[in-house]
C-alpha cells in the first residue's frame, strides 16, 4: 500500500477530486498555504494499492496542469531595496508536487 501525497493549485482541486472519485480513489482534501507565492493551494492524501499507484498519477498529470500568471512580489521588510521589482512578473504556477509513501500499516474504523 502506498500513500500519495498531492499538492496542487486551489484551481485545479474540484476537477481532481471529482476525476478521483470517478476512479474510484477516496481522496482527504487539504486546505493548505504555500511558502513560495503565499497562496492557498489544496493538499490531497490518497491511499492506494501499489498496483492502482501509476493510475492515481496519470489522473493527477491530467488534471493539474501548469500555466503563467501575473504576480505581485512581495516588497522587501528592511531588505536591499535596490533590486527590487515593483511591477508583477509572470511565473509558473498549477502542476502537482506529488510524493509517494510506503505504508507500512493501515487500519480503517
């Protein structure tokens, strides 16, 4: 049994929980905050059978996907000021950072 851990946009949460249940995973749903962009994002535990491990991250690929948007930076607190960019800049954002757990027992009440 394996335990995936998916961390993914706010954007992308509904189309993925609803693919996962159409495939019959049951899925724990997060809300999280992320350090980079200090946004929310969504963080999902899925159990699974190793057998079911490469179906839950085709879904996830699928379903999450990576697009540009504009962001503010954030102005430095008694920093250098001297290299800082006061207008947004695009970056990357969406995806999935996805970690696989082996686990070692499971027990279900």
């Amino acid at each position: 049994m394996k335990l995936i851990i998916a961390v993914i946009q706010d954007k992308d949460s509904n189309r993925l929980l609803n693919a996962l249940v159409d495939h019959n995973f049951r899925a724990t749903k997060l809300a999280t905050t992320g350090g980079f962009l200090k946004s929310g994002n969504t963080t999902f535990m899925i159990g699974t059978d190793d057998i079911r491990v490469d179906k839950a991250l085709e879904i996830i690929k699928e379903n999450c996907q990576s697009r540009e948007q504009l962001v503010a930076p954030v102005s430095p607190m008694g920093g250098n000021a001297d290299s800082y960019v006061p207008y947004p800049v695009e970056v990357e954002v969406g995806g999935a950072t996805v970690f696989v757990l082996p686990v070692e027992h499971f027990r279900q009440f």
